[in-house]
C-alpha cells in the first residue's frame, strides 16, 4: 500500500509540483469544492506556506487553506490504473477532485494515496485540497486549542514552528490494473548468507511471478518463480553505518503470454541490530550513536522538502564524523531515508508523538494550563498515535537505515497512567514490524528515575538532559554533577539497559563570543558539550550521544526564544558555529 512511487518498464510517475493557487478559509465563509476558488494567492508545493507570503495574518492563521491546481491527464496514461500520491500535508487534508471528495488524512508526516480512475476525465481535472493546521488534544503532534472572541487559537506543546501546506511532494503514478501493493522483506543473516523471504502483497489476476534479487552491480545473485520460496545471498555484502550496501529485490508480474503486467523494485540492506548486556550492536559490532536531533527546518522553506537541503545535511553530518540522526519530532521525508540508506546513516525513526504532556510549555512561565489534569486522562491521542505508529511502520520498515522508532518525545511519563497509554505502543509497534526493531520514547527530566513509569517497556533508555543549561544554567560544575548522580541512579535502576543521550544542548548565538565564556556565547556552547561529554566518556553503558540539535529552527513566539531556537551546531542557514570544530576533532577519533 505504501510503496514509494518510482517510474519503471510499467509504472509512469508525474509530479505535480509547482506553482498552485490557495484561497484563505476566513471565517464565516464557505467555500464550495465545486467552484473555482476566490481571492487566491500563489503558494509554491512542496513547502511551507507560511514563509512564502508578506503577510502576518496568512502566516498565522489557523484552520484551512484550500489548494488547488489543475490536474491534467494525458491519452497516453489515460487507460491505466491512476493514483494519486501526497507524501505529507500537514496536518490534515481533504482531497476533492472535480468537486468531488475523493480522500481525507490526518496525520502531517506520513504519505497517504488514492486511486481515482472514477473521477477523473481525459485532458484538465480540478485537483483541491484543504489543507487544516489545527492541532488539539487528540491529534499528534498535540496543540492546546482555544476560542477567544470567536477566534481559534493553536498553542503548540512543542518547541518548533507549526509550519503548515503540502509540504512534500505530490505525485500521480500509473500500475496495471493486476499490481504489486506492497514488498516485505523478511531476511534472515547467518555467516555470510542471507535468507531472504518476501512478503508480497498483489491486487488483480496474473498468471506468473518472478522474483529476483539484484546486487550493485546489477548482477543478479538471487532467483524465485514462486511467492513462497526463500532466496538465498550467498556471500552477502552488510549494510554498515558509514558503509552501505543496497541489493535491490524485484518483483514482476506476467500473464499467461508472458507480457510483463507489473514489475516494482524495492532497495534493502541486510544488517542486524541486537542490544545486549547494555551495549547496542549492529551487525554484531558495538555501535556508539553520534549525531543529531534534527528538525526538517530551513529559511523560505519551512518544513518542506528539498533535496539539495536534505544532501547538504547529510553532507554536513558525515563531514563532522556523524553516523547518525533521529528523526526528531516527527517522520521525515521519504527521500531523506532514502538517502540514509544509501550512506550508511543510522536513523532512529520517530512518530509525530510530541506535547504529550499537558503542562508543558516552553516558558514555564507561560504555562497555558497550569491547572490542568493529569496528561493521561486529559489527552485523547490514543487512536491517532496507533495510527501514526501503523503509518511510519509501514513506510519505512524496509529501510536498513532505521534500527530504532522512538515512539513519543518526551511524553509525562511520570505522570500516573502513562505505563498503561505506552505498553500497548510499543507492543503495536514490535507488532507491526516484522524485524522487532527496538522501541524508544525519549524521556523528560521531569520524569526522573523514581517517577517514570514506561522504561521498563523499552529497549534503551533515551534521555534528553539539559544540565547546565535549563538545570544549573551557567554553572557547569554543578551540572556536570547533578548528571552524574542521575545516570548513577538510572544505570542502578536498569543494570542490563543501554543509555544513550537523544537530546543535550545549549542556546547559542553565532558570532556572540564572551571572555567569561557566558551563557549563549560560542565559548560556552564549547564548554558545555566538553563537561558533558567528559561525563559521557567515563560510562561505558552509555551507547551514544546525539546533540540538540543540528541546526538552529523557528519556533512560535516566545519569550525564550529570540528569532527561534538557538541551539543549533549550524546556524539555520548552516554556517558552523565554533564547537563544529571541535565535535568534528571527536568524532573523528571516536
Ligand atoms: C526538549 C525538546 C525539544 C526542544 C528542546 C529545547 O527537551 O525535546 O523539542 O527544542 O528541549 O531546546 O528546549
């Protein structure tokens, strides 16, 4: 169901990128899917919209903005099967075409397609969708909603902007009628061979299956005629992190006169991932994560994809010695995990599970519900975050990239009733992927090792720590301290977990420099990951260290947050800030 649209011998592939039109959903007006829309701006797809205009209110206005373009269908793919295919429309969308509902999503992170030959005529269709930015208590990420003078107001729960719009990519692909819906691929890796048995989901009538397995130099090394045989690598070459290597396993499909109906290509690395005794291990090696919690953040842009952005900071990580990143705070494009696979970057692969946590707010001082209940009887999330957890599995369970899902970001796990929310996710989520990847949910400092109640569910413990700079802000000292007394106390805790730092970090303005090496200046921000890391290096459960955060990204209004988050070891606009230097010379070692 959710295979990545590629163009092939039977598939062809247009993408409906470019300039569309947007109408505003004011209040109080109806807008009729039937009719051309009014008052329209021009809005670039994909990205964000909210960067793209000169405009406060557009920029901040919540509810819907309808999209539309023209959808134009040539003869010469009139008579195969159409599918239309949105890679992310953040957060909710509703598709009409020619008036016509034809599919709605919620969800902002993860793709969602529809077949429409019903619906469709040769030559122009209208194509629109409207487009909701409006995040609540049941949706993921999780928002605080308000009405005030009759005007909606979103108040996220989280720390980066709630960019809106379509903001990857939109593409049309055509299968026979008779295709392949979906490839699994199970494997099993013992000395050097591989045992490899697809799970291949069909529609429609065929007569013969082939399926082969292809090396990278095109050279096939494995061969079945049949849905049920295993196919056997011998002499396998691994996926490695920094080293990869990608067989391809394809799929074709004839009738009774050997045509060709339907032929599909999926890419997989073979690679194992095991914890044990407190250390991590891929491919049977130990493994130290170093890297990043990322946003997918960029000037005009927004949250949208661009492929040379996305190749610029996959550069950046593997110029500074990084082997990995998590997908901080929400799935991210598919091209990026692509990417990932091909590099050999490990990704921890998170789900939109963020502000699951009803008193948080980035101010503490600004705390929106101070008087709220307890998280886990006030949120109504658990039905979205099944459906989340289903959607990221499904995309990317082939990826040899991924070798964790981190399920949530920092959720009030320390509140009551967070072990029975959590239990039953990360059993789905084992569930549903068939490798049984590890599962992870990033902890909160409030959720200290006495009060948490979801680590005995999952694989490595996962803590996002701020000592020295939202705890002993400035004296590093004591911070270094304080993290000492509580890694002893989770380690005392969870002899046989692994512990890995997913988020540590400092505000730090580029080109602010101090002889007192004070908070926000570049010495500091060297200073701070040097006392952490000293810490870090003295532990040997300690599996890995990802910084907050890879660049610095807009976030709302707030008064701790000038011009967005400044935590970044790259500006937004990714110039190094000093430490780059310096965690470059680590890594390097390390
Ligand atoms: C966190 C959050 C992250 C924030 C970060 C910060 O714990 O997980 O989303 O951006 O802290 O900088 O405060």
């Amino acid at each position: 169901m959710m295979l990545y649209p590629k163009m092939n011998e039977t598939r062809s592939l247009i993408d409906l990128s470019g300039i569309w039109k947007v109408q505003i959903e004011k209040q109080g007006t109806n807008i009729d899917p039937c009719k051309p829309l009014q008052e329209t701006i021009l809005i670039a797809v994909p990205a964000s919209l909210n960067d793209q205009v000169i405009d406060e209110e557009i920029r901040n206005h919540v509810g819907n903005f309808w999209y539309e373009t023209e959808l134009t269908l040539p003869s010469s793919i009139f008579n195969e099967r159409k599918v239309i295919r949105f890679a992310s429309v953040t957060h909710k969308a509703i598709v009409f075409i020619n008036g016509e509902k034809v599919a709605e999503h919620i969800g902002g992170f993860t793709p969602f397609e529809v077949e429409i030959d019903s619906h469709v005529k040769l030559g122009i269709n209208n194509l629109k969708v409207c487009v909701s930015n409006i995040l609540d208590e049941s949706t993921l990420p999780c928002g605080f909603y308000q009405e005030i003078n009759g005007k909606p107001y979103v108040t996220p729960r989280f720390d980066f902007f709630n960019y809106c719009g379509i903001h990857r990519p939109v593409k049309l692909y055509t299968t026979n009628h008779t295709h392949i819906d979906d490839i699994i691929i199970h494997y099993d890796y013992k000395d050097g061979e591989t045992s490899v048995t697809p799970e291949v989901a069909i529609s429609g009538e065929y007569d013969k299956v082939t399926i082969e397995i292809v090396d990278e130099n095109n050279k096939i090394v494995a061969k079945a005629n049949s849905l049920n045989e295993s196919l056997l690598i011998l002499g396998t070459h691994l996926w490695q992190p920094l080293q990869a290597y990608l067989y391809k396993l394809k799929v074709s499909l004839y009738n009774v006169n050997g045509n060709l109906l339907d032929t599909y290509a999926e890419e997989f690395g073979v690679r194992t991932v095991k914890i044990e005794n407190n250390k991590f291990y891929i491919n049977d090696k130990e493994f130290y994560f170093k890297g990043f919690g990322k946003h997918e953040d960029f000037p005009v842009l927004g949250k949208g994809f661009n492929s040379a952005v996305t190749n610029l900071d996959k550069n950046l990580m593997k110029w500074l010695g990084a082997n990995s990143f998590r997908t901080s705070h929400y799935p991210y494009s598919e091209e990026e995990m692509i990417l990932a696979d091909r590099e050999g970057i490990v990704v921890i692969d998170e789900v939109p599970g963020v502000g699951l946590f009803t008193n948080f707010h980035v101010d503490v001082n600004l705390n929106i519900n101070k008087d709220s209940k307890n998280t886990w009887q006030t949120l109504q999330t658990h039905d979205n975050h099944k459906n989340v957890i289903q959607e990221l599995v499904k995309r990317d369970k082939n990826h040899a990239c991924v070798v964790m899902w981190a399920i949530a970001n920092e959720p009030a796990s320390h509140q009551e009733g967070a072990g029975q929310y959590f239990r039953p996710l990360v059993e789905l989520t084992k569930r549903l992927d068939h490798q049984k990847r590890p599962v992870v949910i990033p902890n909160i400092v409030n959720a200290t090792p006495e009060l948490d109640q979801v680590t005995e569910f999952v694989d490595v413990i996962c803590l996002n720590r701020y000592y020295g700079w939202y705890i002993q802000h400035g004296n590093l000292d004591l911070a270094i301290e304080g993290l000492r007394n509580e890694l002893k106390k989770w380690h005392e805790k969870y002899p046989n977990k692994p512990i890995m730092f997913s988020e540590f970090g400092a505000d730090t303005i580029s080109g602010l420099h101090s002889l007192y090496r004070t908070p926000y200046s570049e010495e500091f921000q060297i200073d701070f990951y040097r006392r952490n890391f000293e810490v870090l290096d003295e532990l040997d459960y300690i599996v890995g260290e990802h910084l907050w955060n890879f660049a610095d990204f807009e976030t709302a209004a707030n008064i701790r947050r000038i011009d967005g988050n400044k935590k970044g070891i790259f500006t937004r606009d990714r110039r190094p800030k000093s430490i780059a230097f310096e965690l470059k010379r680590r890594w390097e070692k390390l």
